[in-house]
C-alpha cells in the first residue's frame, strides 16, 4: 500500500484500537442494551470501578458513549446508534470467516499447535 493511500485513515484507526479492547467491547454491548451507571456496570459486569471508570473516559473521548446527570448519579449511554450496526455487522463478518479471524497469526488467538508426525 503506497503511503498516499493512508491519508485520512488516523480517524478510522483510533476507532478500531478503541473497540479493539475486550473491555472496552463488553461495556459498549452492556450499554447497547441501556444505559447504566458505573456500579451498575462493576456489579454486572464483575469488573473494578477503576476498570470501568477508566474505559468510559476512554469510550466518551472518543465519542462513542456520552452520560447525563441525575442528582449525584452518571448514567451513561451509546453517544452514536451507528455504533450498534458497526457492532452487528462485525458479528456478521466474524460469523462470515468462521474461525480466520481468531487464528490469525497477527491479532488472533494463538491456537494449539497440532503435534508433528515424524516418518
């Protein structure tokens, strides 16, 4: 890929290293289905509030989640409906490659590897 053919792709890169985290993936599926507060999310989701604080900073400076104040509560929410139809299609295209995805050398899981037949 020529260098030229990358101009404008920073905006799209960030936010895929943003949803790139399983953290970060899990809190966005948990608010795709409302929006919640912090202890509700460090309760479902059996995670620390220091975790979940710091992964909705991450989320709301992308703008991929937002909040609204109630008294002395947050409760956050998905900032873009977009957002759910990235993540559906990403579950089709993953559902569409089978197990390619999660064997990749690069970003996959690493697989056991199979034993070697000697001769």
């Amino acid at each position: 890929m020529a260098i030229g053919c990358t101009t404008g792709l920073a905006p799209a890169v960030a936010l895929f290293r943003s949803l790139g985290d399983p953290t970060r993936l899990v809190i966005l599926r948990r608010l795709a289905a409302g929006e919640a507060r912090v202890v509700d999310l460090t309760g479902e989701l059996a995670l620390a509030q220091s975790t979940v604080s710091k992964h909705l900073a991450c989320l709301r400076d992308c703008g991929l989640v937002d909040f609204r104040v109630e008294g002395r509560q947050s409760f956050y929410a998905l900032a873009r409906p977009e957002l759910l139809d990235l993540l559906r299609s990403a579950e089709q295209v993953l559902a569409a490659t089978g197990d390619a995805v999660a064997l990749c050398p690069v970003y996959g899981t690493p697989a056991e590897a199979p034993a070697e037949v000697t001769a």
